[in-house]
C-alpha cells in the first residue's frame, strides 16, 4: 500500500514539473508566430475568406479534432468523463472551423471509443452533409477507422461511397498541389482504415491509411508529448515535398496510474499550449512541415491559430 502511495505522489510530482517546463517556455519564448494576429471574419467559412482560387491544399494548417465523435459517448456523468474528448457535435466542430475529423467504429456502424459507444455513424454523416449544404468552397479531411478491438463494419466502404457521393474527393496524389478552387466538385477527403477489409487503392473514391500519418505517443505528462510531437514533426518533410497529410496532436492521454483520469482535466495539461507548438515550430526551423494540428476540446482560439498560419502562408510570410 505505501508502496503505490509513494508511486502516485511521484506520478503527481512529475505531472507538475512538466506543466512547469511548458508554463516557463511560454513566459519566456512567448507565442507569437507570423499569422498569430489575424481572425478569420468567420470560422464557418474560413477557407472562402482566404480565397479558394489562391489557397493550395498543401498550404493549408487543418485544425482537427481528435475522437471527434464522443460528444454523447457513455452514460453522462459516469462513463462519459473517461472517454468524452469534444463536448460539441460534429456539425458545431465543423461550422465552429475544424476541418479534420477523428471518427472510430465498431461492427455495427456505431461510433465507439474502446468498449464506449455512441450514436451510429449516419449521425456523423448527416452533420457532415448538412455543413456542406451550407457552405460553398470549405474541405474537409474525414478519418474513419475501426477501433482497436472491433471487428470493421461489413461493406463499409460501399457504405461510404454511397453516403457521401459526389462529395468525395478520388485518391490523388495531384490533390496536394491544387487549389480548394480546383476541387470544388469534391469537398471531402475521406481516409478509411480498416482493420481487416481491404485497402483503398489509387483512384478509389475513398483514401487509403498511408494518406494520414501521425506519431501518437500515450502519455499524461504534458512537456513529454510536447517535445515528442516536436521531434517527429522535425522529422518530415515540408508540406510542400510530401504526398500524405502530417498530423500533430495537442493532446494528453489519460493513464491508469495516475489519480486522475478523465479526460478533460488530463487534455487541459497541454491544451493551451497550441500557439506555443506553432512558435517553437517556427523558432525550430520547421515550421514549414506542420500540416494537420488536432485536439481534444477544440475553440476557437485553437482554430485562429491553424488559419492565422495558413494566411501567413498564402501571404508568403510563413
């Protein structure tokens, strides 16, 4: 008993030291990047007030949200704090300017996150729907994947293409070095990742894995995942040179032994640490690799950032 007493003061120790090294970073390098001033007129159609014809996919810094659809997840109160990461609705994230979506499914088309369910993806997919019956020149990167666990949906990619139609945007390699203008009769890159079922090949409506990467480290400790999303961004190659969507997530991940393990406060760790990423980006020398910038929670604020750093790019100051 001492002995895991001991253990959880240590956990709780180093937790606070590390939220010490990023408090201190910002206080001293502070979170000033070119584009940290500017506010999009109106999140909902950010990508049309940069101009569709001059905006390039591979300009773009895509907020997304990470575990998008886990707004119901569980049972309020007593399952949902352990697995809820947005506290808003597919259709909010979107209109709010998250541009990349987290989706993970179960067997039965139902949203899950580990052994929690929600509703079922048609629910993702109606929001989606709506958003672009409401919108004109907005993308969006759709990640759909089978949890851990789970067994895939059958015919799910049938049941994608068919959902989705004429939305989609076919796997292209050419895709990255066109304009949103260019792809205005396809508005949606969607990433399938089956467990089981086979991949998307070249030209499919849908995408394959290879077209989303990330380095996703599991761990509490806010200045650990920091420094690691850091390193592996270091390790790509800039956005322009590269033919699959980079991701970095702002995120920290609950752990079983430490104290606290509800999401929200474990995410608040490193959450307001957004701008400090995209400074230290760019005081690295590598700013010019960031591309798909995810989180749990996401606002407004957090999506200022990711636009602010397009505009720098479309103006030539990034």
């Amino acid at each position: 008993m001492g002995s895991q007493v001991s253990k959880q003061v240590e956990r709780r120790k180093s937790v606070a030291a590390e939220k010490k090294i990023l408090a201190d970073l910002l206080e001293s390098a502070g979170d000033q990047f070119p584009g940290s001033d500017y506010r999009p007129p109106d999140r909902k159609t950010w990508m049309s007030a940069l101009g569709p014809d001059r905006l390039r996919v591979d300009q773009i810094v895509w907020p997304g949200t990470h575990d998008s659809a886990t707004d119901e997840i569980g049972v309020r109160f007593i399952s949902r704090p352990f697995a809820q990461c947005q506290s808003c609705s597919i259709y909010a994230q979107l209109a709010g300017g998250a541009r990349v979506l987290d989706v993970r499914v179960q067997e039965d088309r139902r949203v899950c996150h580990g052994v929690l369910t929600t509703y079922s993806v048609d629910v993702v997919i109606d929001h989606i729907k709506r958003f672009m019956s409401e919108t004109q020149h907005e993308m969006i990167i759709l990640e759909i994947r089978t949890e851990f666990g789970h067994d895939d949906p059958p015919d799910f990619d049938k049941y994608l293409v068919d959902k989705l139609g004429d939305l989609l945007i076919h796997q292209d390699d050419a895709v990255f070095n066109k304009s949103v203008a260019e792809l205005r009769s396809g508005r949606i890159i969607c990433v399938w990742k089956p467990r089981k079922s086979p991949a998307p090949k070249r030209g499919d409506p849908l995408w394959s894995s290879g077209y989303l990467k990330d380095n996703w480290i599991d761990t509490d400790l806010p200045n650990t995942k920091f420094e690691s999303n850091m390193k592996h961004l270091s390790e790509q190659q800039a956005v322009t040179r590269r033919k699959y969507f980079y991701r970095v997530e702002n995120t920290a991940t609950p752990q079983a032994d430490n104290p606290v393990v509800c999401v929200r406060p474990v995410t608040e760790r490193i959450h307001g640490y957004a701008r400090l990423f995209i400074s230290q980006a760019f005081k690295r020398g590598f700013a010019d690799r960031l591309q798909v910038f995810s989180t749990d929670f996401i606002d407004g604020d957090f999506v200022d950032a990711c636009v602010g750093m397009t505009h720098a790019r479309i103006e030539g100051k990034a």
